[in-house]
C-alpha cells in the first residue's frame, strides 16, 4: 500500500514538473516577444525623439533586431515544445504499474 502512494506521489510530481517546463516554456516566448516589442517601439519613435542624421539606418537596425529577437523566440518556443512532447511519453509512465499491483 505504501509503494502505491509513493508511485502516486511521484506521478503527480512529474505531472507538476511537466506543467511547470510547459509554463516556463510559454513565459520564455512571451519575454522574447516583449522584447522584440521594445526594439520594435524604439525603431518606430527614434526620429521623433532625437534629431540624428543617420536615424533612417538606426532605425532600420531596430526594425530588424526586432524581427530577428522575434523569430528566434517562435524557433526556440517550438523547439523546446516539440522536446517537452516527446519527453513526456517518460514522464509518469507508471499507469500500468498501478494496473499491474
């Protein structure tokens, strides 16, 4: 009886992990678009803050270190996902343990 609780209690452990490696997951794109917004912002409103020559190239930097911060966060986001799902099939496998006892 007492092994029955313990395999329990590891299941829900992994399922718990698991749930927090997916939020962790979600926050780490959400930052990496935050960031990608910032730059985006910064490149919209550098001509009207500051009077620079060159702003236009300056501006074209931000506009692309955007789009760049931003496709690396979707590549990572799905890149990580796809590891999370095919690691969870060894998460908590202990379903027919159960059955079996």
């Amino acid at each position: 009886m007492l092994e029955k609780q313990i395999n329990k209690d590891l299941i829900l452990r992994e399922r718990l992990a698991l749930q927090r490696t997916v939020l962790a997951n979600q926050s780490t794109f959400l930052a990496f678009l935050r960031t990608s917004m910032y730059f985006f912002i910064a490149g919209l409103s550098l001509e009207t803050l500051l009077k620079i020559d060159n702003s236009f190239m300056i501006e074209w930097f931000f506009f692309i270190s955007s789009f760049a911060i931003f496709g690396i966060g979707v590549f990572n986001y799905f890149k990580h996902k796809k590891m999370i799902f095919e690691n969870e099939k060894n998460i908590g496998d202990y379903k027919m343990q159960y059955d079996e006892q």
